[in-house]
C-alpha cells in the first residue's frame, strides 16, 4: 500500500512539472508573439490650442502607443509651441538571445520607443518612453503572470546592453515637423519595419 501511494505522489508531481512546463512554453510563446513589429503602432495627433495669429501658437500633441492587443500601452500628451517632434527608438537585434529557459526561436529585430524629444530652442524638452532593464510599455502584456514577463525581460536586457553585444543595439531617429501654424488636427502614424527603417505617414483628421 505504502508503495502504491509512493508511486502516485511520484506521477502526480511528475505531472505537474510537465503541465507547469507547458504552461511556461504557451506563457513564452505569447511573449514572443508579441515581439513583432506588425503588431505595434505609434499614433501622434496634433490640434491647434488657438487661432489667434498674433501670438506664437501652442498645439495640444497627443502621443498614443499601442501594444498587441491593440490596447495603450501609454499616452502621453502635453502642450508644444515648437514646431519639430523627434523619436528616438532603440532596436535590438535578438538573433544571438539565448539565456537559460529564454530564446527567440527565428531571427527577429525589437524595436522600443526610447524617448521623445520636443525640439523648441532653449525650451526643449525630452520625456523617456521606456526606461531601461524594465518592459517596454508597448510589449507589456495584461493577460500573463508579470513576473514570468519581467524575467523574460530582464534576461533579454542582459543581452542586450552587455559590451560584446554592441554591435545588437542600433539607434534610429525620426522626426515629425509640423507647419508653421496648425489649423486643423493632424494624425501621424508611426511603425517599425524588421530592417530598422520607420516610416512614418500623415493626414489630415478627417472627422
């Protein structure tokens, strides 16, 4: 009897180890899934604040990120007399990442918002989008244990800001220049492209 129960203890915890594995592998896959750059859009809306055209004209700027599941990843809105909007984003070439329990299975390049610039002479300002060792808001997922995301994470930015891995980290700016007066909203819209370019387009708001 004692053998018997021994030997179903032993199957039960062996199960659990698979059924915890396989919980992980879908968990990772998810992460995965959401490292591509098809599946993440920067939206930048401008609306003028005035029509006084005696004075210098201030914009409402909205800067809006959205994750793979289409939902915000942030927001970010703020009132810009200047007329040029830079982004700067970081790209990780993740060909090489293995750590552990963590690989990305086929070549793939992350590209993060790093930071907007607002260029306005000596009223320049500069907002950090994503801060360094922690998720990227634009990949942070809402349907996942977050620690499992945060260990994925920081694993992937062990890799990627270590000195031999220079060469995995690239830098690309765009920019955003708005005419000399707003008089309508405008509607930007940013993505990534796996080589690294950005292409942004932009409209009139037709609403």
């Amino acid at each position: 009897m004692l053998i018997i129960v021994i030997f179903a203890t032993g199957s039960y915890e062996v199960y659990k180890f698979f059924l915890c594995l396989r919980a992980k592998d879908a968990i990772l896959a998810r992460i995965i899934s959401s490292l591509d750059n098809d599946a993440h859009e920067t939206h930048v809306v401008v609306m003028p604040d005035n029509d006084d055209a005696g004075s210098s004209q201030s914009n409402t700027v909205i800067i809006t990120c959205f994750n793979i599941c289409r939902q915000k990843a942030f927001e970010y809105r703020f009132s810009f007399s200047g007329r040029v909007l830079h982004l700067q984003v970081l790209g990780i070439d993740c060909t090489n990442f293995k750590r552990g329990e963590f690989c990305v299975p086929e070549e793939k390049n992350i590209h993060v918002s790093l930071r907007l610039l607002m260029l306005n002479g000596a009223n320049s300002e500069i907002k950090d989008l994503t801060h360094l060792n922690k998720i990227p808001p634009e990949y942070q997922l809402s349907d996942i244990p977050d620690k499992f995301e945060k260990k994925f994470w920081k694993s992937l930015w062990q890799f990627a800001l270590v000195p031999d891995n220079e060469e995995a980290i690239t830098v690309t700016n765009t920019q955003i220049k708005l005419p000399e007066k707003v008089d309508t909203t405008l509607f930007y819209r940013i993505q990534f492209n796996s080589n690294g370019s950005i292409n942004v387009t932009n409209q009139k708001d037709s609403s």
